[in-house]
C-alpha cells in the first residue's frame, strides 16, 4: 500500500499541471479579459459624460492587490496607447503566456496565489473568508445525505417491490428531477417571509450580532440561518445516493455466497450487515469524494446565490464573469488538488472496509 500511496502521490504532480495548462490555454482565447474590460468601462464613462470628459484627463485607480495605476485618458482620440502598455504590464500581460504559466505555477506550489485584480486583496484572504460558508455547505449536505440515504436504500433493498418502496421511490424521483433551487424558492416561500411563515433569515451564515451571543446562542444562530440552506441541498442530493445503495444491495443479496449463507443458518441481520454491507457499500464509497467536491464547490453556487451566502462557489462564479484571473485560477488550483487528494483518500478507504483490496497488485 505505502508504493501505492507514493505513485498516487507522483501522479498528482503531472494531472494538476496538466489540468492548470489546459484551463490557462482556453483563457488565453477568451475574449474580454481584465484590460478589455477597463478600456471598455472607460470607453463607456467617455460616451455617456458621466465621468469623463472630451479632451482632459482623469486618474484611474485599478487594484492589483497593493499597487495603483494613473493614467491620461484621451476622450477625443481613444486611449494613450502608453496607457495601455502600462495597464498590461500592471496586470502582467506584458510577458509571454508560457513565462506568465510558469511564474503561476511556481508560486502555486508555494501557495501563493497572489492578489486579486479587482478587489485589491490577496486571493487566499478571499478564499479563507468564505471557507466557512462552503464548509458548512460540503460538510452538512454530505453527512446528512448519506445518513438518510444509506439507511433508506438499505431498507428498499430489503422490502424490493413493498408499498413502502414505491412510496419512497416516487419521493426520490420528485428530489431527483425538481432542480435544488425551485426546493430553495420553496423554502423561502413557506418559511422565510414569503407567503406564509416567517421562521428563518434569508441573509449570511450568522447574524450581526454573533459575536455578542454567548457560545449556546452562537450555536443556534449558526443552525438558525443554515437550516434552510442545507435542507434544500440535502433534499436534492440524497436521491442518487439512495438509488445507488439499493441497487448495489440488490445486487448484493442476489449473489450465491447470500444464499449459502442464509443455508448456514446465519440471522438475516448476520447476512446483511456482515457480508453484504461491506461488499454493497464499495460503490457508494467510490461516489463520496465526487459527492464532497459537489457539495463543496460546484453544486452550492445557486443555493448560496439564492440564500445570498459568500462561499467559493459564488466567488469562482463572480471571478470568471470579471474575469479576476488570479482568483479564477488560485480556486481551481485549490479545487483541483483537492480533488485529487479525496480521490486517493477514497481508495483507501476501500481497503479499510474490505481488506481483500490490495492497490498495491494493480498498476495506478
């Protein structure tokens, strides 16, 4: 397992770099980048008079982390072509792409992900102030989900065909099919001052007072705004995993060492839960580092929308549509290596629930 662990490991270099060329050369071709961006504000301020005006000048002050830029803008003959140089060179686009790849990945190994382009911070103060929010998200969803799911699948395996597994299995489909926002509209619709009650918040993971409450009153304020939040995610997400833990055990019981085993005499309790549960739940193991990074990252940015929630799925949203490079790049470095770190995390966690697996016999 330890030569496993360290091919796993060797591996993770080449896949994220592999995973950061790819996503920067893409971006090389996408249009309106930062510089496009201001030169077309500044554009439209010249157009519209509202902040200037034909033939003067205007100091123009663009964030990059600490640094400042003043600039002359030429309302009757279009932008100081020196300006503009200045401003690439400001945003570092005065280099060649594959020395400005180089430098990035040079200081993402040392995780230093410098500082935004437009919000005059550094990228990893960004991403450690809306930690809580994605944490409370990724980490809620998931245990929630699979207390539910497990337990649930495991029961419709059991009563395959019952009344109560056609029943669930129409509940399931109904939190499969109905997209995680229209629950969240619903939520706030009967118990946020929609229409009918008005129980929870609508706004932050905490109140503004947070600090002030005593630690037990800290605690239900913090489950007081996330309530909602969580239950909305929990009720779209739980349904594949229910799915996936029935059929496996389906599967599972099906199997002849089942049978042999209920011949020996073995309580059904016996069966189920010391053979077929360790060889049913490998498949649902395999989905928890997808389910994690989903929950984590990319499934919580309408909800945190809709909730009005500062996580990292709304800061890698609003980055790429300003096109904040450092901090579209620093949260896919982050998401990305996470990902595959879970990825191995996940393998040996199969070999802790069935010890018959052994990586180490196979090639990586």
């Amino acid at each position: 397992m330890g030569a496993y662990i360290l091919r796993r490991l060797a591996l993770i270099i080449p896949t994220l770099i592999g995973i950061m060329l790819l996503s920067f050369v893409v971006v090389q071709f996408a249009p309106g980048g930062p510089v496009e961006q201001i030169i077309a504000e500044l554009t439209n301020q010249n157009s519209s008079g509202d902040r200037l005006s034909g033939g003067g000048s205007e100091t123009m002050n663009f964030g990059s982390g600490n640094s400042e830029f003043s600039g002359n803008y030429r309302g009757a003959q279009g932008l100081d072509p020196e300006f503009i140089k200045k401003l690439e060179a400001q945003f570092g686009f005065d280099k060649p792409a594959y020395e400005r790849f180089l430098t990035m990945m040079w200081d993402y190994a040392r995780f230093d992900f410098g500082d935004s382009f437009f919000q005059s911070t550094s990228v990893i103060s960004l991403i450690v102030d809306r930690l809580p929010v994605s944490i409370s998200l990724g980490l809620w969803v998931m245990l929630l989900s699979y207390l539910i799911s497990i337990p649930l699948g495991i029961r419709k395996a059991i009563g395959d065909g019952s009344n109560f597994d056609v029943w669930t299995s129409g509940v399931v489909i109904i939190g499969y099919a109905v997209p995680g926002f229209l629950f969240g509209i619903l939520m706030i619709t009967l118990f946020a001052g929609g229409s009918f009650f008005d129980w929870f918040p609508l706004r932050g993971i905490v109140s503004d007072n947070w600090e002030s409450l005593s630690w037990p009153n800290r605690i239900l304020d913090y489950f007081w705004h996330m309530t909602l939040p969580i239950l909305t995610m929990v009720l779209a997400a739980f349904a594949t995993t229910t799915m996936l833990t029935k059929n496996s055990f389906i599967d599972e019981i099906r199997k002849q060492y089942v049978v042999t085993a209920r011949a020996k005499g073995l309580t059904e309790n016996r069966v189920l839960y010391g053979h077929v549960f360790r060889n049913a739940m490998l498949i649902v193991i395999a989905g928890m580092p997808g389910a994690f990074i989903s929950a984590f990252f990319t499934g919580a940015l309408l909800i945190e929308t809709l909730f009005s929630l500062d996580g990292l799925g709304r800061l890698g949203y609003d980055a790429i549509l300003k096109r904040d490079y450092p901090v579209v790049f620093g949260t896919l470095y982050i998401f990305s290596l996470m990902s595959l770190v879970i990825a191995l995390v996940s393998d040996l966690i199969y070999t802790w629930v069935d010890p018959r697996i052994d990586f180490d016999q196979r090639e990586v």
